[in-house]
C-alpha cells in the first residue's frame, strides 16, 4: 500500500512542514473549505520558477479567467504531503509534474492516477516503453558534471575522473536523494551503469551529500564546490546570470524524464487534461528548450549556450533502466546512500 510505502513518519513530518511547499504563483493558494474555485488549477510539482513560471503563464494566456496554483518543493516533500492529504480524504492538487518517475509508477499502482493520453501524443517522444497513460514524460531533463570554470580548467571526460581525481577531492556534491527525484534517478542510474562501488570511490574522494538539487549547483557556482552532479536547466538559470558554470556529458547519459500526471477524482479533470496537452504543445516546449532542458518534441530550437544533446541523442545515448525494476529498492537505495555519505 501506498501508506506502507511512504510511512506515517513522512506524514506527520510533512505537517510541521508544509510552509516548505508555497504556491509562487501570482493566485491566492488557500482554498475555501477544502474546496477550490471551478476554473482554478492546483498543480504540485518540483520544477523550479525558471521552468514552471513560462509555462503557467502561456497557459494562463491561452485560457483567459482561469487561475492556476502551483506549488514547488522537492518530489521527497511532495510525496509526504499527498500521502498526508490522501489520508485526511482528498487530494488537493489536480497535477503532479515530478522528476522521480518511480513515484509515478507507485501512484499508478495504487489507482490514483487518472489515464489520459494527450491530444498530441503523437508528436512527441515516449521514453516509456510500458506508456499505458497515466503518465507521460513532459521533458527529458539530463544531468552532468558542472565544473566552476574558476577552479577547474580541464573539463572531466569520464565520470570516473570525479570519483578518482584529486583535482575533485573534497569538492564534488550530489543532492540528497532523499530529497531530490532527480538526484535519486541520478544515483539510480549510476548504480546501474557502474554499480554502487562507484559511490564508494566517490565518498572515498571526499565527494558531499547536499541538501537539494538547487543548492548543489548554488555552491558550485559560489566557489564552495569544484563540481557538482547538476541538473540542466538548474545549471542553466545561473549561467544565464554569469555563474561560471558548464555542464559537462560523459558518454554516458544520465536521462531523467519528468513525468507529469492527473489525479483521478481531480476537482478539475478537463482543465487539468488542458493543461497537459498544453505543456506538451510546440509553444510549451519551446519553453521548457529555452529554460535549457531537453524537450520531448523534435520540432523546438535548442539554444546552442547551454550545449544540451537532443530528444534523439538523449534517448540514445541515456543510460537505459527499468523503472518498475528500481521502485522496490528504492527506500534501499537512499538509506545506502545516506549511510555512505553522512
């Protein structure tokens, strides 16, 4: 059961918490009663500002009068509140757009995910092997190395310089997986490719656990780290802002589709099924490229700054995982983690 999986613990957690999660749209976020207006959209998602800002815009655009609260925090506390509001007997939100697909995968199982293919389906690509449609990938977000151009003047060439190379000793941080759906599909697939014995060698050269995916790459950026495992569009914002930053690919990618879902028993199924067909429409996913993450369409230009693989090439060359495979070890996985890297 989903309580098993998420524990009472998190719940009450997230309950001293949920200032955590705050709606950074311009839309009041506190329903009436437990009840939200008819033409108001409750998205819970970890995409930051830079990302989910455009794009909620676009739509409101598209739509005139309709409202839409989003509200950003990491997919661990996101998880916790829908497992807290699951149990007080309605779920808020009507969208859930993450970055930890094996949540998805367990939402799925546990009948709370409304199936629902977008009218667009056809246009973009699936890394989903088992797509049924109750979720589907809405970016195709990588991770890299990101080296501070001041401190390191050869970019690595394998992931294996930086869990070896003085040049990375005491100064490489991973997010918290714990906290972090990316940085857990990160740790996910790196296991997968070189097996646990490379986070080892990593704790082994002083590499850092940090407290989330943001505040990885602010450090890095800041001069505090070397390098970082970093995500792209993350990465991106703070090159946009001067940072000296470059996001570096191994030959082995690390690809992290962000799935984006529908809650069944939504308050607002048909917006919410808008909503979707608009993040993944040419106008949204040209946002999502100039944010500097890998789209899921074909059809978007890519700006040459950010130096991103295309939907292709990301596709091909992104290290290949089951992910129903992985969702039992998952709880396994982050508590090795956080024993290695205390």
């Amino acid at each position: 059961m989903m309580k098993k999986f998420f524990g009472l613990i998190m719940a009450f957690a997230l309950l001293a918490t949920s200032m955590v999660m705050s709606g950074c749209g311009s839309d009041s976020n506190k329903p009436n009663n437990g009840k939200v207006a008819a033409n108001k959209l409750v998205i819970y998602t970890s995409m930051k500002e830079s990302l989910i800002g455009g794009i909620v815009e676009g739509f409101k655009a598209q739509n005139p009068g309709v409202e839409v609260d989003y509200q950003s925090a990491g997919a661990g506390k996101i998880m916790a509140k829908l497992e807290a509001e699951r149990q007080s007997g309605h779920i808020m939100a009507d969208i859930i757009w993450t970055s930890e697909v094996p949540d998805f995968y367990q939402m799925r199982d546990e009948g709370m995910l409304e199936k629902y293919q977008p009218t667009v389906f056809n246009e973009i690509l699936n890394p989903f092997d088992d797509y049924d449609g109750s979720f589907t990938a809405a970016r195709l977000g990588t991770l890299g190395i990101v080296i501070n151009t001041d401190k390191v003047s050869t970019p690595p060439a394998t992931w294996e310089e930086i869990a070896t190379s003085p040049t990375y000793k005491d100064a490489f941080g991973i997010a918290d997986p714990a906290l972090s759906g990316t940085a857990y599909m990160s740790v996910a697939l790196l296991e997968k490719q070189f097996g646990w014995g490379y986070f080892e060698r990593l704790n082994a050269n002083g590499a850092i656990k940090s407290k989330g995916s943001g505040r990885v790459v602010d450090d890095t950026a800041n001069g505090t780290l070397s390098a970082c495992l970093g995500v792209d569009y993350i990465t991106a914002s703070k090159i946009d802002k001067g940072a000296p930053l470059q996001m570096v690919y191994p030959p082995e990618n690390l690809v992290v589709p962000s799935p984006i879902a529908i809650f069944k028993d939504a308050d607002h199924i048909d917006l919410a099924k808008k909503f979707v067909d608009y993040v993944l429409s040419q106008e949204a996913q040209q946002k999502v490229a100039n944010a500097g993450t890998v789209p899921v369409r074909t059809d978007v230009d890519l700006p040459e700054k950010y130096n991103l693989p295309t939907p292709e090439q990301a596709l091909q060359h992104g290290i290949k995982i089951n992910y129903a495979e992985i969702l039992p070890h998952k709880e396994d996985t982050i508590r090795k983690f956080s024993n290695l890297f205390k």
